[in-house]
C-alpha cells in the first residue's frame, strides 16, 4: 500500500497504461458503482512499475499492509498494490483502463472479502453486456 498523492481521478488517469485493476477499483470503472466505501485504487503492477511511480512521485514510499481496504477510520486515498512478476489477463475498457476479467474479478473478492452473495449479484447485474465475462 502506497499513499496517492493526486487526487482520485488524476491518478486513475496516471496509472492507466501501467495497472490492471481489481476489485472495488475496477468495479467502478465497470458499471459506475463500487462497493467499498474508501476512495483508495487496487490493482496489479508489477516491480519495476511501482518503483516508476514512487520515483515520479505519483504514490508515496510503500507502507506495510496494516491497513484494510475498507477502513474504519478516515485515512488519506492509497493505492492497494498486488506487486506481481506477470501481470493477470485483462480487458480493456474504451476509456483505456485496464481492469481485470469476470472470473478473476470474482476471486478477487471472495480471496479479499470473503463470500459475499450480495456484492457478487449487485455486481452481476451491474456488469455491462458487452464486455467479455
């Protein structure tokens, strides 16, 4: 976890080319609604990308994973990185985000989350037509 240093949507933008998003990230950019209450970003990136953004100054130096991705307490926007040598499949959004597929999305949140039927469905049903599942 690293802090955003620019706001939401600025560093959504930022990092498009270089993460594959997840969760409730790639939930919003997928049908308009998450489902976490905090503004943080997750997605996947690999080694020398999460270094490139700390040098750039666009997240603040990498801090242990003692926070949760739905906090109780008000906390400054992190990025939730999952720090990995190959990047997941994705699907790429017309706005040029690239988010996780169906399938992985949804082991994304139960591995994160837990069994969660009612996330699961309000996002079934959520997901748009066209995008390959």
């Amino acid at each position: 976890m690293a802090p955003l240093l620019l706001p939401g949507e600025s560093a959504l933008r930022t990092l498009r080319e270089r993460a594959i998003w997840t969760l409730d990230t790639a939930a919003r950019l997928v049908s308009g609604r998450g489902f976490l209450t905090s503004p943080d970003l997750t997605g996947y990136l690999s080694e020398a990308h999460l270094q490139e953004i700390v040098a750039e100054g666009l997240v603040g130096p990498p801090q242990g994973t003692e926070l949760s991705v739905d906090p109780i307490y008000r906390r400054p926007p992190m990025l939730i990185a999952h720090v990995t040598e190959e990047l997941p499949p994705h699907v790429e959004l017309p706005s040029g985000d690239r988010v996780v597929p169906w399938d992985f999305l949804l082991r994304d949140i139960m591995g994160t989350l837990g069994w969660r039927p009612d996330l699961l469905t309000r996002l079934e049903a959520s997901y748009p037509a066209g995008l390959p599942r």
